[in-house]
C-alpha cells in the first residue's frame, strides 16, 4: 500500500482513501472502485486505478501516435476509440543538452512524422494527432532502457532508499491545419530499500528492459517497496491523462 501526493486540482475530486491507494492488490477488498475511477488491465496482481477521463474530441478522429504498449493500455482502460500509428523515428539521434527539454523535441518529432504519413497517405478528414514521449531522470542523469543485466542491476540498486523521476511530454497536433499544444509533466517515485534479492527476481523476469530507468511500477515485486508517488501513476506509466485531456481541449477550442 503506497500513499499518493496529489498533483492537480483534478486529483482533490478524490477521497482522501481514493488518494492513499491509486495501486493495490486486487485481492484487497477494503476500498470500493467508484464511478470517476477506471483499473488497467493486468496479469498481474497488481491493480493500477487511474481518473475515468471522457475523450474531449467529440466527433473528431482520434490518431495515437504510440508503439509503447505502458500508453496503450492506460488509452484502452479509458475506452477512448483511436487509431493507431507507430511513429518510427530514430529517437537516439535526438539529443539536447537540456534532459527535461529532451522528451517534448523527441514527441514533437513523433508527431511531424505521424503528420507526414497522413499527408502520404492522402488523408482529407481533420482529426487530432496524439504523440508522448518520457525520460527518466535519476540525478540529473538520464536514463534509458538498460542494455544489459548489469545495468539493470545498478539502475535498480539505485533506487533503494532513494528516489527516480520521470518527465513525460504530450503533444496534441489537429491534421490537417498544424495546429499544436504540448506541454510537460513530472512524477517522482520514491522507493523503500529494494534488497538485492526482489533485484535479481525482477531482472530475471526481463520486463524491465522495455522501460526506460529499468522499473515497472506495476511489478509485483517493486510496487509493494514504493514509499509514494509525487504526481500521478498515469504520469509514472507515460501519458499524463489531465495534461492529455487539457492539450486535447486547448487544440479544440483553437481549431474551432
């Protein structure tokens, strides 16, 4: 049981036992999933809850320029109807020298090239561009998805006792007008110590290596050595929904 430090306006809309528990087990049966509340789907025993947000669009076509199926399952848990599209960059060949600037350029250039094969492929019907992108930061350094055992070994020894964020950047582009917003958001997990045993069992199980800062928060091994979480679980996982939902209405309003 992890507490949670609220991040947003949104998040005051929640009970104070809504807040304490936005992870939990599923065989917990103390607190009851209300209405302004949704669970992503898992195989694990771990059961993430996020904000049941409505897509703001209306009618407008939705296209979700993701291949990261941590976003995917947070849109899917929501119901929201999409399309999707892989944005296929080279993300190792953006760099800046400012790491929190870097995630906002890498979702920009997700959505100039999700807008270029819409262009290719003759789309006429106006629809709204989704892209994401996140780092890790752990120290000022960035981290991204680790090569190897070893590495994985010391991102997740570094952790113990200590605390990791991640930047996600959103971008909301309407096609075919180019009308864009984007914007950033952080979240910082703060861990328990993590002996070197739960390290060799997550490692082993190799799902870490898709993530970048080599950490799940839905492992069923790490989740119950989480102290808290500045910002929102969403947030952690990759696509913070009321930054999402606010961009999508901001594109909205100015394409109106």
């Amino acid at each position: 049981l992890i507490s949670m430090v609220p991040s947003s306006p949104t998040d005051q809309m929640y009970s104070p036992c809504t807040k304490a528990i936005w992870m939990r087990s599923k065989k917990s049966q103390f607190v009851k999933q209300d209405s302004d509340e949704v669970a992503i789907p898992s195989t694990t025993s771990i059961e993430i809850i996020i904000p049941r947000i409505p897509f703001p669009s209306g009618d407008k076509l939705f296209i979700f320029g993701t291949s990261s199926s941590s976003r995917k399952s947070i849109v899917d848990a929501l119901s929201w109807k999409y399309i999707q599209m892989a944005p296929d960059i080279d993300e190792k060949a953006i760099r800046c020298a400012d790491p929190k600037s870097l995630p906002l350029l890498i979702a920009k250039a997700k959505s100039d090239a999700i807008l270029n094969k819409l262009k290719e492929s003759s789309m006429t019907e106006a629809c709204l561009v989704l892209t994401s992108d996140q780092i890790v930061l752990f120290q000022d350094t960035v981290r991204e998805k680790p090569v190897d055992d070893s590495e994985a070994i010391a991102f997740l020894s570094s952790y113990s006792n200590n605390h990791v964020s991640t930047i996600s950047a959103v971008v909301i582009t309407e096609y075919p007008s180019g009308i864009q917003s984007a914007d950033t958001d952080i979240a910082t997990v703060h861990w328990n110590q993590i002996s070197d045993e739960v390290v060799r069992k997550v490692v082993a199980k190799r799902e870490i290596f898709s993530s970048a800062g080599g950490f799940r928060i839905e492992d069923e091994d790490l989740n119950p050595l989480i102290d808290r979480i500045e910002g929102t679980v969403d947030s952690v996982m990759g696509l913070p929904l009321e930054l999402t939902a606010r961009l999508l209405r901001q594109v909205i309003q100015m394409s109106s």
